[in-house]
C-alpha cells in the first residue's frame, strides 16, 4: 500500500505516472524533460505526474504548476504517444523553463476527488447493470456529474435495481484496490468487481457516500447520475420544486400534508399510465383531483358561488382540452361547479346546467358585461363557459374569497 491508495504491484514498470501509485497525491516535485511548443501553447513534458491526462472516459485533471518561483494554471493535459503534456496557459520565454529543473505540480484537489468518487460509482452500478445483461457504451465520470450510455434501452425498474445496489456497496465501505501487473492494470472493489481501468479511484466505497441518478435519457438508453452531498442537494431542490408544483396546483396552501400530495400524484400517474390519449388522461386526471378539493367561495358579480376551484395556469391548459370534462361533469348525477382558472385572464367555468344555477349565474355575468370598467368576452364550451378579461387581471373579475 502507498499514500491512501491501496495498490497492489507486481512486476512495476518504473514509467508508471505517479497518480498511479497514489491517487490521493495533491503536489508532486518533479523535473523538466523537455518543453514542446503545439500550436501557439507551450507544453511541459516531465519526469512524472501527479495530472490525470483523461481519458478511459475520465476527463483530465486541472491544476497549476510553480516554475521558478513562478506560478502558471494548467487548464489542459492529455497524452500523446505515451508522453503526457501539460498545457501552460500562458506562453513564456522558453529560455526561463530549462531542462533539468524542478518544478512543484499541484492539482486542483476539490475537483479531482468528486472525478474519483464518480468514477468509482460507475464500477459499483455497471458491475449490477452488467449482472443484468447489458453493457457500456460510451460515457464521462465527471467533472460535475457523470453521464453513462448504455448498449442498449434498460428499464427503470432495471436501473433502480442497481441505484440501489450501488448505494448498499458504498455503505458496505468496501476496500478498492489497484492491481498492477507491468502494465495491466485492474481496480479490484474487494470481491464484488475486477475491471481492466487506467483512472483514479477512492480508496473506500464509503467515500461516494451516496449515488442517485439524476435523470433518465433517451428512454433508458443513458443516465446522469451525481454523488455525495450533491446528489442528496439535488434530490431535495427536485422534490420541494414537485412539492411546490403540486401544492400550488392543486390549492393546497392551507393544508399542506406533504405524503398527501405525494400520495396524490402517485395514484394519479399510476391510474391513468395505460390511457394513450393525452386529452383523455388531463380529462380524467383533472377529474380526480376535482373530487378530492373541498369547495371554496368565489366571488362572481355580486354573488358568491361555492364551487371546486383549480389554479391550472401552469399547465397551459386550453378550453379545448376541457371538452371531456365538460361532457362528463354535465353529464354526472351530481350538481358539480368548477372553476377552472387557465391565465391570468381566463377562467373556464363548468358546470352541471342545475336551472337555478344557470339562472344566477346567467345575472351575474350579464351584470359584469355591463359594467364599463370590465371588459370580457364570454364564450360558450362544452359543459361550460370561458370568461376572458381583455383588460385586467382575471382574479378581480372572478374572486377567490380566501378562508383563513
Ligand atoms: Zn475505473
């Protein structure tokens, strides 16, 4: 074992880069071999390294190297035909960097290990998803967040399956060690995997912390994932944004019972998964929210009405789209009144076409039609009406009374 990385040698090549042998290195000593001049960059050529010069699917390392007392960043390295070449981001007299002297490389740390842990991350989930029959196909570990590509299209119940395998072997706390046999080079987690890789790892499964994938592309052909505190961060700002989402659609301002609404929306997404018709599912979606909202007091002309309201202003919803509901609200048993609201000028209104009802609400509308100050424009729907404001904002036509 060296440094913190736990590497195991057997017949070690002496041109082995040092990031090799410690991957937990932050600055190294080392010596000019040569300076090479690529297009208008100059690049140091040294006797060893502590910079990752990418690849395997790992980007590059960055860092800054001091010369003689002066210090330059190093944005960029790769390799060449086995010479790594760190880019200088400046250009200098070539006569200040002579052969022969030492220079200290530094990387940037903080960057590096997140690469190291998402990388690592990757060996533990592709172990599982390879279990599963499938394989790699492209990818990138880092720098902010890792982006893999599968072989083929695998089902989310699939790649749930390994999240959740990956993350019961990071808090195993596994041991990762590197093998090196001349040049081939394996990383061994402990018995659960050995691959053939030339990157940097952590030492400690337990060091990833967490693994979440983050989004699922191109219908499981591919996934972003993070780790550590970033995952967790960006679960708990995708779940409130839901949450919030959800409550403001949904009205539920004064009564927020957060497994509710994620209840709610479960037994939604679940119920309506097998209709293919997109109208038919809002249709019936909006349908079963409705039933669930307790009926509020909106103010209409002079005259308030109770009815279920629905703030659907984020959704673009068009009178179009409430056809369905009109056809099966008119035609139910019960006396239902619904006040869509669809913009910060419209407002569709749906109801069962009760005689009183319609009778009230018929004086109410002709009451504001009248008034100078309002200008709307009624229009019938199926099941319904919508009423535009050409010149305010719709809420002080058609007022939710708030109840404290
Ligand atoms: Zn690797």
């Amino acid at each position: 074992m060296l440094g913190s990385s736990r590497v195991i040698a057997t017949n070690i090549d002496e041109s082995l880069p040092f990031y090799l042998l410690d991957d937990y290195r932050k600055e190294l000593v080392a010596e000019i071999k040569r300076i090479e001049k690529i297009g208008d960059k100059l690049a140091l050529v040294l006797d060893d390294t502590i910079f990752y010069p990418g690849g395997g699917h790992q980007p590059h390392d960055t860092g800054r190297v001091i010369i003689n007392g002066r210090e330059f960043l190093i944005n960029k390295v790769e390799k060449r035909e086995n010479t790594i070449l760190h880019y200088l981001n400046e250009f200098t007299d070539t006569t200040k960097l002579p052969v022969g002297s030492k220079v200290k490389l530094m990387i940037d740390w903080e960057r590096r290990y997140r690469i190291m842990k998402l990388h690592t991350a990757e060996h533990i989930f592709m172990e599982c998803i390879r279990k599963e029959g499938y394989d790699l196909e492209n990818g990138q570990w880092g720098p902010d967040k890792g982006l893999i590509v599968f072989n083929e299209e695998i089902p989310p119940e699939t790649l749930f399956k390994c999240e959740a395998g990956t993350n019961k072997i990071i808090r195993k706390d596994l041991s990762v060690y590197r093998v090196i046999n001349r040049n081939y080079i394996t990383i061994k987690i402990d018995e659960y995997s050995e691959r053939p890789c030339g990157g940097t790892h952590v030492s400690r499964t337990g060091e990833i912390g967490f693994f979440k994938i983050i989004s699922i592309l191109k219908r499981g052909k591919a996934v972003y994932f993070n780790v550590g505190n970033e995952a967790i961060d960006s679960i708990i700002k995708d779940y409130n944004d839901l949450l919030s989402i959800a409550i403001n659609t949904l009205n539920l301002r004064q009564e927020i019972d957060l497994r509710k609404v994620n209840k709610m929306i479960l037994d939604t997404v679940k119920d309506f998964s097998g209709i293919r018709n997109q109208n038919e599912k809002l249709s019936r979606m909006l349908i079963k929210i409705i039933i669930q909202l307790p009926y509020r007091e909106v103010k209409i002309g002079e005259h308030v009405f109770k009815a279920h309201y629905l703030d659907l202003t984020d959704l673009e919803v068009q009178p179009k789209h409430l056809k369905r509901i009109g056809q099966l609200i008119s035609s139910g048993e019960k006396e239902e009144f619904v006040i869509f609201k669809l913009s910060e000028e419209s407002v569709a209104l749906i109801f069962k076409r009760s005689k009183k009802l319609f009778k009230k609400l018929r004086k109410e509308l002709r009451r504001i039609t009248k008034n100078e100050s309002t200008k709307v424009q009624v229009s019938s729907i199926e099941g319904g009406l919508v009423i535009k404001s050409m010149n305010q904002n719709i809420d002080s036509i058609i007022k939710l009374i708030q109840t404290s």
